[in-house]
C-alpha cells in the first residue's frame, strides 16, 4: 500500500502504467494454522481488486493485476518464522519436497506474460489454479474439500 501510495500519483501522469501485487494461493482460501498469513495475503488481494476498480472508474491508464503463487521453490520456507514447538526443519522438508513444484523463473514468466495480458488475477502453478477452482466451484464446501486433502 506504502509503495502504491508513493508511485500512484507518476503512475497515474504516464501515458501507460502497470500495478502488480504480489499475494498467494493463501490470498484465495484460507489454510488452518496460517491466519496472520492469510490476513495478509487477503488484505493485499483487497487492496488489489479495489485499486483495480478505483483506476477503472478513474477512466486512466493504469492498469492492476494480483498475482496468487502457489509453492514457488525460493527461500521462503527456509527464511520463515515458525510459532514455537513447531520442527523448522520439518517444514522446510515439507514445502521444498511436496509443495514448491514451480521453479522461479518459471513464475516470473507466468507473472510477466499475464501482466503484459492485463490480467486482473495471476494464478502461479497447478497448485494455485487448484485451490482457485476448488473454492469457486466448492463455494464455502471448499473447507470440506480441503481437510480431505490435507488429511491425505
């Protein structure tokens, strides 16, 4: 929001601009034991989705696109605060071996190609087109739909 406030008024002076926000797959469904990460990632994908409409409205150049990772295999996990009790050791295991299947440079295509599209919504990976289908198409079952596949 900071660095959207301090750019928006230039933004909105060039003939043509672009937003990106960066939230998650964790922007689109919320995940027991991860709600001060989803907040964050909802509130930026409500940030985003407002932003979008207010240029729209503004009739200006600006276009907005929010962008949702799956598990991209950076350092995230690696460099992640864990709530006490919890393995470290064991969640980095676990999303660098069964969750992070889409390379870096891989995403930053997916993020660039659906930018230069103008897309409103960027989803990264299978596992982010996954969890955006489940819940449009789950509507609020998607929790159900969900605990059968963390249980597994």
């Amino acid at each position: 929001m900071n660095g959207t406030k301090a750019f928006l008024p230039h933004l909105l002076a060039a003939d043509r601009a672009h937003v990106v926000n960066m939230s998650s797959a964790f922007g689109l469904v919320a995940v027991a034991r991860h709600a001060p990460y989803n907040a964050a990632k909802f509130a930026v994908r409500g940030f985003t989705d407002s932003l979008r409409q207010d240029m729209r409205a503004a009739g200006g150049s600006v276009r907005v696109t929010g962008v949702y990772p799956g598990g991209v295999l950076t350092g995230i996990a690696r460099s992640a605060s864990v709530a006490p009790g919890v393995d470290a050791g064991e969640v980095v295991r676990r999303f660098e071996g069964h969750v992070a299947r889409t390379s870096p440079a891989a995403a930053a295509r997916t993020i660039l190609r659906g930018a230069a599209r103008g897309e409103a919504k960027v989803l990264v990976g299978i596992d982010a087109i996954a969890v955006d289908l489940v819940t449009r198409i789950a509507g609020s079952y998607h929790e159900k739909v969900l605990d059968m596949v963390f249980r597994s």
